[in-house]
C-alpha cells in the first residue's frame, strides 16, 4: 500500500484553503487545516471525511502566534510521524490610497500576510529538514507581481512573500525541501468578510472584483493541487495575469505601465476616475 500523504494548510476553514483542503482529501491525503472560525473549521472537517480523507484534523490556530503554528506542528509530529505539504495560505486584504492608510492596519495586514507565512515556514522547515524532504507552498497574489494602485499594503506583504519563497528555494534545496509561490488573481471566496479599507466606496469595488474573477476558488486549488505535484515553484492560475506579469518583465518599463494603467482604471471608485 502506498503511503497516505500528509498536507497542513492555514487559514482552512474557508475560501482556497477549504478548496485546497477538499481537493486533497478527495486524492486521498490525511488532511489538517487551522484557523480563526472554529464554527466554519468543524464543519470543513466533517466535509473532509466525507470527500475522503482518512484523517481529518481542525486545529484553531492564528497565525500571528507562534506558540499556536509550533503546537500544530508537534501535534502533527506526533500523529503522523511528520509532515508533506505545508500551505501557508491564511491571509486578509486591506485596500486604502497611501495617505490614508493607517500604520495600525499596516502592521495588521503584514503580522498575518507575510509573518504569518515567516511563522509556517520557521517552524515546518527543521520537521522537512529531519525528514529530508517536504514542500512549502506559499498563497500570495498577482499583487505581489504586479503594482495594483490603492492596495500598497496588501502588495507589498503578496511581494514580499515571492521573496521569502525565492529565497528559501535557494536555501532549501540541498535539503530535498521544494517551493512554490501562488499568485491568482481575484476570485470568489469570504475575503471581503475581514477586509479593510479606508473608503467605503474601495472595499465595495473590492467586492465586485472578487465576485467577477473567473475561476472559482475549486479552479484554484485545483491548478495549485498540479503545479505542486510538478514541482513547479511559481504557480500562476489566472493565464491574464500570467501575461501581465511576462509584459512587465519583457517590455520596456514605460511601454508596460501605460498598459497596465488602461487595465487598472476599473480598480477605482467611479468616483475617482
Ligand atoms: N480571493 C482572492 O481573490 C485572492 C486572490 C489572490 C490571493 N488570495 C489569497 O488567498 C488566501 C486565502 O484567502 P481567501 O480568498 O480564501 O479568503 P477567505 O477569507 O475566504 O479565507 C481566509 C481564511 O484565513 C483565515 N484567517 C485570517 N486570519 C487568520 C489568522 N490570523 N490565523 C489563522 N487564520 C486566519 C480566515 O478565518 C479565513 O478562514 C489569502 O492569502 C489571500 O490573500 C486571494
């Protein structure tokens, strides 16, 4: 019999992380998720019982602690022996011009978006490193490819985690450990639920956005459940975004941001434009 393997996604009681959940359970895979919404988490892990999975575990779990990721950790230590695929996928989205974002919600969105992840990869790494292999996956976002106007905060953690994954691609690989970095563009989950933003008329745009996206979070999860198993280290769903993101590294700069302007101009507020 072939080994069941093992998966621990954050931030898994809703949206891509319950689509991610879902998707493995189905191939198979004993399955943890953690997270804030204990209500949503038990009830995901019913649904990974029933999908399949011959191990369904819900951990409530924040992200921003490290004592609460160290305690899954031993947990899955000791029920599994260990660990496959970590998906560090928890995240929330903050919308807001510059001058009006506060240094307040800046620092919320960067202990979530981007030490959150930091905190994933921190503590599985030395499990990977003992057991000789492993895969980190990492959520970020086109907007960590790409400069979406009114979203700095947001960018910048999406960028920074493209980062922190590049980097541990290099540092990680003699070790047997693989990355991979998600960057889709806008589809359909809960985000809006604890989104902040700065002007009313910016989270509704936001909302509309993430309602028009055309691939649903299964669609995601899906291309993500293929790229990992290729090994693949940038996983982009969304092909439009893919070509922006090719058009900003190929064109000349001035060439690519008067296109990426005309794309952007529905990103603002009619009121705005
Ligand atoms: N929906 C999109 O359009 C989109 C696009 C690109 C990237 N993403 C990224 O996908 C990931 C998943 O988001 P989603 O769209 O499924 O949203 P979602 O709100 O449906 O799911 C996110 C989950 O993370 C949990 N969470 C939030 N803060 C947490 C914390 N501190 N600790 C533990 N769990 C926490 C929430 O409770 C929620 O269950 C995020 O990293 C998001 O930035 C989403």
């Amino acid at each position: 019999m072939t080994q069941q393997k093992r998966v621990f996604i954050t931030g898994g009681a809703s949206g891509l992380g319950r689509a991610l959940a879902l998707r493995h359970a189905r191939a198979g895979w004993r399955v943890c998720i953690a997270d804030l919404n204990d209500a949503r988490g038990e009830s995901v892990r019913q649904e990974l019982l029933s999908a399949g999975a011959p191990d369904a575990v819900y951990h409530h779990a924040d992200v921003t602690r490290e004592q609460d990721l160290q305690a899954v950790a031993d947990d899955l230590t000791q029920r599994w022996g260990g660990l496959d695929v970590l998906i560090n996928n928890a995240g929330v989205a903050q919308a807001g011009a510059i001058e009006d974002v506060t240094l307040s919600d800046w620092q919320w969105i960067i202990d979530i978006n981007l030490l959150g992840v930091v905190r994933g990869c921190k503590i599985f790494t030395p499990i990977f490193k003992r057991q000789g292999s492993g895969h980190i996956v990492n959520i970020a976002s086109m907007a960590g490819l790409l400069d979406v106007p009114r979203m700095a905060s947001y960018n910048v953690t999406k960028a920074a985690v493209v980062a922190l994954t590049g980097t541990l691609e290099q540092e990680l690989m003699e070790h047997g450990i693989h990355v991979s970095v998600v960057c889709p563009s806008f589809f359909q989950t809960n985000l809006e639920e604890t989104m902040r933003a700065s002007d009313p008329g910016l989270k509704k745009m936001m909302s509309k956005l993430l309602a028009s996206g055309k691939l649903s979070a299964e669609d995601v999860a899906e291309r993500i459940f293929q790229g990992v198993a290729r090994q693949d280290v940038h996983i982009l769903p969304h092909a439009a975004g893919e070509r922006l993101w090719l058009a900003k590294r190929y064109l000349p700069h001035s060439f690519y941001s008067r296109m990426f302007q005309r794309s952007v101009v529905r990103m603002k507020p009619r009121s705005q434009r």
